[in-house]
C-alpha cells in the first residue's frame, strides 16, 4: 500500500498527492521509498513497495531469493531506474533523477555481499585511497589537514576492529576482516546512509558476533539498512525487521514478530 494512501486512515490531514507534496510526507526521513515498482520483461522485481528509514536507524531486510532486496539497493544507490514511485532522501532530494555517483557523493554507501578491497595495498592505504577528502593540487601538494586525515583513518581502523593491522596487506586478512575493511573504506566516505548486503556470510562465529557489534556502533551516528539471511546475526542486531515477498512488504517488526506471522514462515522461514 502507498504511504500516501496510508494518511486519511491514520488521522493525518489528507494532502493532494501531487509530487510537491513528497517532501511534506517524507520530512523527518533519511530515507523515504512510497510505491516504488520495477519490471524486468515483464517480471515485476518491485511491486508498490513502501517504506521509511529514519535518521540514525538500523533496518534488516530479509526475504526469500528473488524477494525484491538487490533491487530495492539498485533503486536506491541509482544503478535501477523505478518505473513508478517516489524514493526520497534526507526529507528533500529525489533520488530517482540522480545517478549513481552522485547519489554517492549525497551521503549514500553501499556494501555488496564479497568484500572488494586492494589486496596488494595495506589495510591503512585501502582506508586512505576511499577516504572523503579535497583532492585538488594545492592541498594534496601541501598536505594540508593530513593530521585529520591521519586520526580520521586511526578512528575508522579503530571501529572497524583493524587498528592493529594497519600495516597488513589487505590480501592477508581474513574474509571477516575484509568485510570489516570494506566497511571501512564506505565510512571513509562519511555516508549518512549504508546498505550493506549478508556482511556475516562466510564469517566464523566470532566475527559474526564481532560483526554485529560493530554495525551497532556505527548505527549510533548514522542510519544502516543491513540485508541479511542469518536469523542469529539479525537476532544480535536486535532491531526491526522488513520482509520482502515478491516485490512488497510482507510484514514488519521485531524479529519475534515476523516470525510468527504465518505467511512469513510459509513463504520464508517454513522454506
């Protein structure tokens, strides 16, 4: 159902639902998704998807195979074009004019399922090759600010659980602490916004742990949409849940919840 459609029920001055009303409805929201929908031959990947990340929220997206999940990213970070709906950040900007890089440079990072670092360069150089920085001739040719940027890597390298292996090639890590790395390199960019996809897949048991206290930690200062399949690390996340089924919202709210809505352990968790 569009959010829009959602106002009159819940007691909320009716608006026109021209798109000048969309940052009216979207004011208050990082993120802002309202009857989002995307066809691929015929296959619609995204049927009238609707939702809202707020300011400083962590959101986990689960969902069976072919759910909607790559896609709702693709839409989001401007790989995907929607064929209807609004998709709105930070109360204000339409995401669905912009392209991929500038959506970027907005405040958005994206984290894709294998880790891609440079492996043949340390951990530190990885973190400083992504870092947010002024890149013009006078100040890289002075090094202007290189303090900051230096405590600004140690800072990242500290989140990240890798402040002792700064001096390590990247290739040398574990496939956790790749994770971890490439975790790193997005929050060099400063994003207000992460969508990172299975971060515990293929992690031993102690990075898994690790690996939620870690996104915790960053989701003090900003919002994270984690994409994710394992029900013990989104139990440890300990945050609201949003199942996808075929393109829509199948249900919402604490993992205890969804679990036990009966079309969820039919089309996901029964699988």
């Amino acid at each position: 159902m569009r959010l829009r459609a959602m106002i009159k029920p819940l007691g909320i001055a009716a608006l026109s639902g021209s798109p000048s009303d969309v940052p009216t409805l979207a004011s208050g929201s990082l993120l802002y998704l309202d009857g989002v929908s995307v066809s691929f031959d015929g296959f619609k990947a995204l049927n009238d998807l609707s939702m809202i990340i707020k300011p400083g929220e962590m959101r986990s997206i689960i969902g069976p195979n072919g759910a909607g999940k790559t896609t709702m990213m693709d839409v989001i970070t401007g790989k995907t074009r929607p064929d209807t709906g609004d998709v709105i950040y930070d109360g204000r900007v339409d995401l669905t004019s912009k392209d991929e890089a500038t959506i970027a440079n907005l405040g958005i990072g994206r984290k894709f399922q294998k880790p891609t670092v440079f492996e043949s360069h340390t951990v530190w150089d990885n973190i400083f090759l992504a870092l947010k920085q002024d890149r013009r001739v006078f100040p890289v040719l002075f090094g202007l600010e290189r303090q900051t940027e230096r405590a600004r890597i140690q800072e990242i390298l500290e989140t990240t659980r890798l402040s002792d292996l700064g001096s390590r090639p990247a290739g040398s890590l574990s496939h956790g602490q790749k994770q971890w790395l490439e975790i790193g390199m997005l929050l060099a960019q400063d994003p207000q916004l992460l969508l990172i996809d299975e971060p515990a897949a293929g992690m031993t048991d102690a990075e898994t742990e690790e690996t939620a206290v870690l996104l915790k930690d960053i989701a003090k200062t900003r919002s994270v949409i984690v994409v994710e399949h394992d029900m013990d690390f989104i139990r440890a996340l300990d945050v609201r849940v949003t199942v996808l089924h075929e393109g829509s919202v199948l249900a919402e709210g604490t993992l205890d919840q969804v679990s036990a809505n009966p079309r969820v352990v039919e089309v996901y968790l029964g699988r």
